[in-house]
C-alpha cells in the first residue's frame, strides 16, 4: 500500500527543539538564501529557498543525476539497501532513486522537502509494487516521536539540508537506542587539491543550488555521540559512505 500525506497548512508549528541550543529558526534576508548567519542559525526563507529550488528542479532531476551516480556513486545505492532493517526513514527520499534497493520486508517511510520530487517518488513506488509512506516534512523538525526508526537513511541529503548538523541530531533522536545511520554523500575531501576545486565549485553551487561540497558528516555524528561502524572513502576522498549506531 502507498500512502502520500499532503502537508496541513493549518497544523501548528512544532517546538523548536534547539532552543535551548542557540540554533533557531530566524528569517534572513531573501536575497542571500543559503548564507548562515554569524550566529550559526539557519533562516526559515533558507528551507523554503531549497523546497522551491528543489521543486522547480523535480522533472529535471532524474536526467541530472544520473551521470554522477555512474561516475560517483557506483553500488552505493545497493550498499545502503543491503544495510536497512526494520522501520526505516529515508530523509531527502527525493525521486525514489533508493526505492528498488530495499528489502520487501522492511517497513519503510520517505521524506521529502519538495512536494515535487515526493510525487516522481509515489511513481516510482508504484511502478515499482513498493510500499512506502511518502511525508513532505523537514528533516530539520522531524514530525516523529522520539525512538520511532531502526535505520535513518541520508542518501545525497545531507549536502543541501540548510544546516546539516540539526537534521543529524533530529535523525539522532528518532532512532531505536542501536538503531543505525547509513548516509552516502559527497564530502569535502582530505586531498588539497581536491578541495581546491570543491571549494571553488562551492562558491557557485551553494549559493544557486543550495548543494554545499565541503560538508563532512562524521564530524557531525561524533559531537552527537554516534558509534562508527563503517567509513569507506572513494572517487579521491570526494564520496564517503558511513554505517554509524545509535549507543
């Protein structure tokens, strides 16, 4: 059964679970969309900046980013389905790309911050006879209750989330104690000429494609306490794939 849940326009605000933390949501000024403020905070236009960007991207997506899978990714799709078990959310689900990969026994449901991309998502499933819950929802302010997910699954995800430490800590939170983070991602590579030209490519890319090149994600799952299980580098320090456990 595929269920799509359209989002209530008249469903209050969650609380802003990093209050206490010094990282709320404020409103920048529209005309820097993806610039962090000094303070660390991501702006509300910042996430709905990226929902428009990434559903006017939608038809375009699949073509875009099917090159870069053949050249980068190689199994990496295969890898992160091999891994999922039980409940599983997959965050920044897009287009379904990883749907065909997971096993038919898993209980499976997707996020998406573009409404876009969420309905490329519903076809696929069907075509594919898959059963998934398809949420559009902000993988910075999770609507789930804590504990709720063995596996959270962040796949190209987390280089274009506004601030990708907050959506770590939210998949953090609605995982089962020994429940595990698998992300496939391009990061910000260890070979200085490497990251010489990831840093010029960002310069363009963050600012008009919301995608950010010099991001590193373990650093992230270590300040939040994750156990790392597998790191596997590829493609010149560029791709990394990480198994991390919840203690």
């Amino acid at each position: 059964m595929l269920l799509h849940r359209e989002p209530d326009v008249n469903r209050s605000e969650p609380p802003d679970r990093d209050a206490d933390a010094g990282v709320g949501l404020v409103a920048d000024e529209p005309d820097a969309p993806l610039t962090r403020m000094a303070t660390g905070r991501v702006g509300r236009r910042d996430t709905e900046w990226v929902r428009r960007y990434w559903d006017r991207s939608a038809g375009a997506y699949d073509r875009s980013i099917g090159f870069f899978e053949k050249l980068m990714l190689g199994d990496g799709r295969q890898w992160i389905g091999s891994r999922a078990r039980g409940d599983v959310l997959e965050i920044g689900v897009g287009t379904g790309r990883n749907l065909a990969e997971y096993p038919q026994e898993i209980r499976l449901t997707g996020i998406d911050i573009s409404q876009e991309m969420l309905r490329r998502a519903r076809a696929r499933a069907i075509e594919l006879g898959r059963d998934v819950e398809l949420l559009v929802a902000d993988a910075q302010r999770l609507d789930f209750p804590d504990a709720r997910f063995d596996t959270v699954v962040f796949s190209l995800a987390l280089c274009s989330i506004p601030d990708d430490r907050i959506a770590v800590r939210e998949a953090k939170r609605v995982l089962r104690p020994g429940g595990r983070l698998l992300a496939i991602e391009h990061v910000r590579s260890p070979r200085r000429a490497v990251l010489a030209v990831e840093r010029v490519i960002d310069s363009f890319t963050s600012r008009l494609q919301g995608d950010h090149m010099l991001r590193e994600p373990i650093d992230h799952l270590r300040a939040e306490g994750f156990e790392l299980e597998e790191v596997e580098r590829s493609k010149l320090g560029f791709i990394e794939r990480v198994a991390a456990r919840k203690p």
